[in-house]
C-alpha cells in the first residue's frame, strides 16, 4: 500500500501537488552577472547609477538605493548590465544565498547572479522561492579560495512552480502579509527603544538633591575566573562571557545582584545578573554595596561611553580601578534609584514581550514558507 498523500507525487524536488510541475530557474528567469569599472579611474565613480554590492543585500527586501555610484562613463567600461524595477539581486560569492528586489534601475559587482523575472513568473513568488533555496545553492558551489555558484549551476537549480501565475501571485501575497507584520513589529520595538533610552537619560539625569560619587563608593568591581574545572552541560548556572552565556557550571561564582561589563574584547554591552552565575575571566562582575540598586546601576552603566575609558591600543580592554574612578550622580534616597530601576524595568518587559512575538512570528512565516512553497496548503 502506497503512503503517497492523495493528490501528490515524488519528484526531484520532493512531494508536490499533482498538478505542480518541475522547471530550472531559467524557465522563470534571466541570470544577469554584475562588473566593476576599475576602482583607479576617478572618472568612473560618484556619478548617478546605482550600483549594489553584496553587503548591501539580505537585511531588507526591497532595494531602494546603493551606496556608492558609478558615471555613465563608468559603467561603459565594464561588465556590469543595467538591471529593472523587479530584478532580484542574488549574492553568488562567498556569503551565498542572500536576496533583494530592486525598486529603481541599478547594476551590481560581480559578486550577483541577478534574476529578472520572465513573463510566467511572480517576482515576489519568485523572491520567496529562492530564499528558501539556501542549502540547495550551496550544494551547487564551488571554488578554492571562496565559495561562488556559476551562471550554469544556478539556471540548472530545480523548483517547484504552481500551474498558474496567479496562484504563484496568491502564496506570495500572504507571505508578503506575513512580513508586513514582521516588519510592522520591527518598527514597534525599535520606537519602544528609542522611547525608552529617552526616558533612561531624561530619568538618569542628575536633579537637586543627587549627589557626585566615584562608582567606587557604590560598588566593587571583581574579576571572573576560568571556567575550566567547573563547566558542566548538565549545570545549572550559566556562564558568562562579554557577548553573553557561553555555557553552563555545576557551581556559582556569586549570587547575588550584580552589573556586568567587559573587561576585554566587548566592553560597550553591560549585563545584569539577578541570580547566580559563573564569570568567565574576560568579563568583570560587580559586588553592589548596601542601600544601591543594582538594576539602577546597570541602567546607568549602560549610558556610560565605555571605549573613552579603553586602555587599550589593541583588544579594547578596561581596567577595573578606572571603572571604580568614573563618577556619576545618584539620589541620596535610596528608593528613588529602586523607582527609576522599576520604571525602565517594566518598559524593558514591555520590549521583551514584543520580542517574543516578532520571534513567533518570524517562525511562523518561515512554516508558511514550507507549506505554502512546496503545494502543502493552496491558496486558490
């Protein structure tokens, strides 16, 4: 007895609909490479036309303007092929995979197998298809010194098409959905921040009655240890690093509120401890002396411009008596530091809480993707 799903069948590409059929890119596409006018000629560069490079793809979907430009006169003497509103930009070299639709005229270096869209195909349908083709492109590069995936393999790659255009058109509507709330709550989370570090400078700043201290008579800056000895998978304390928890100890270096902050390599990012933790040598803990608030202080570590205290010509590095000679103001109540913690705290819940729902969505839209691309669900 056959477990094939009724209404589907096995392809190279997978299990699609029945009346899904199996095309290359090329039956949906034109791949365009890229060039770049010779980088000595001052004549070829600063002019008028858009021309992308790879880091410029992969963080937003529709491309509106390159950061450099090339001349009429730049573009004459090289490879590189003007490009429509609709083309979609395919990083080919190195960091393959990564992808943006054009929204004005442009070309590109070498580093982009760019695809127009023919006539049978939705751009953003396509868009979408492509992007979920990661492995796939990989799979199909090659080279010695850095990965590239030619012309030839990339128009060879199989897809799975829908039968008609206009059902191409109706999945890339709804993921197109999908990513207007994503980016919708993007924008969210960035305004609650940038509301939020206008309340921690406005909150933070000194008022009558506060008083100038050396963070040395707020707290004790402490060194971490190795971790070699106490590591254990199975722990239940983390370990920290300066870029965050890097594993987890079957014993705590200290346990009670503490701010953190590099001591080597990060030391712009500041971190907050409530529970017990482990330190790795790099990072610096704090003991936080009584009648202070740890939370408050964190805040204020985070407005502190930490590489202007760098001591280092290499690796940034601080030094934990420098920390302890910053000075700062602090109300002389106690509770008002407990209130401004609690205040920043609560906005800092509020982002978090949005957080979450941009990572349930993102997973959501990327189970919509492996539905909706593949003819699981149909959208007629």
């Amino acid at each position: 007895m056959s477990d094939m799903p009724k209404g589907f069948k096995q392809t190279e590409v997978g299990l699609i609909p029945e009346d899904w059929d199996v095309k290359t890119i090329d039956y949906c596409a034109d791949i365009v490479g890229g060039g770049t006018p010779s980088t000595f000629n001052p004549k070829y560069w600063n002019g008028k036309i858009n021309w992308f490079t790879p880091t410029e793809v992969g963080t937003k979907k529709y491309l509106i303007e390159s950061n450099r430009k090339i001349t009429e006169e730049g573009y004459s003497n090289c490879s590189a092929k003007m490009l429509p509103v609709g083309t979609i930009l395919l990083t080919s070299r190195a960091g393959i995979g990564d992808l943006g639709i054009l929204t004005v005229e442009s070309c590109t270096n070498q580093g982009f197998q760019s695809l127009i869209p023919k006539d049978n195909s939705d751009g953003d349908f396509l868009y979408y298809l492509v992007g979920s083709l990661k492995n796939e492109l990989l799979k199909n590069a090659s080279g010695s010194t850095f990965l590239e995936i030619s012309p030839g393999k990339l128009k060879a790659i199989q897809i799975p098409l829908p039968p008609t255009k206009a059902e191409q058109t109706a999945i890339a509507a709804a993921l197109n959905d999908a990513d207007a709330l994503i980016t919708a709550l993007e924008k969210l989370i960035a305004k609650k921040k940038a509301v939020k570090l206008g309340a921690m400078q406005e909150l933070l700043k000194p008022k009558a009655g506060w008083v100038e201290k050396k963070l040395g008579d707020v707290l004790k800056v402490k060194h971490g240890k190795s971790q070699k000895g106490v590591a254990d998978d199975n722990g239940i304390y983390p370990i920290l690093a300066s870029g965050g928890i890097i594993g987890r100890a079957k014993v705590f270096l200290y346990d009670k509120p503490s701010v953190l902050i590099g001591r080597k390599g990060t030391i712009d990012v500041p971190q907050y401890m409530e529970t017990p933790f482990w330190t790795v040598d790099t990072l610096f803990y704090t003991e936080i002396f009584t009648g202070n608030n740890a939370k408050f202080i964190f805040y204020m570590f985070n407005l502190i411009d930490w590489y202007a205290y760098n001591e280092a010509s290499g690796v940034p590095s601080l030094n934990s008596k420098t920390i302890e000679q910053i000075e700062r103001y602090f109300p002389t109540d106690p509770n008002e530091q407990t209130k401004i913690a609690q205040i920043l705290s609560d906005m800092d819940s509020e982002i978090e809480a949005l957080e979450q729902r941009l990572k349930k969505q993102k997973q959501i839209k990327q189970g919509m993707m492996q539905v909706l691309l593949t003819g699981k669900v149909r959208l007629v």
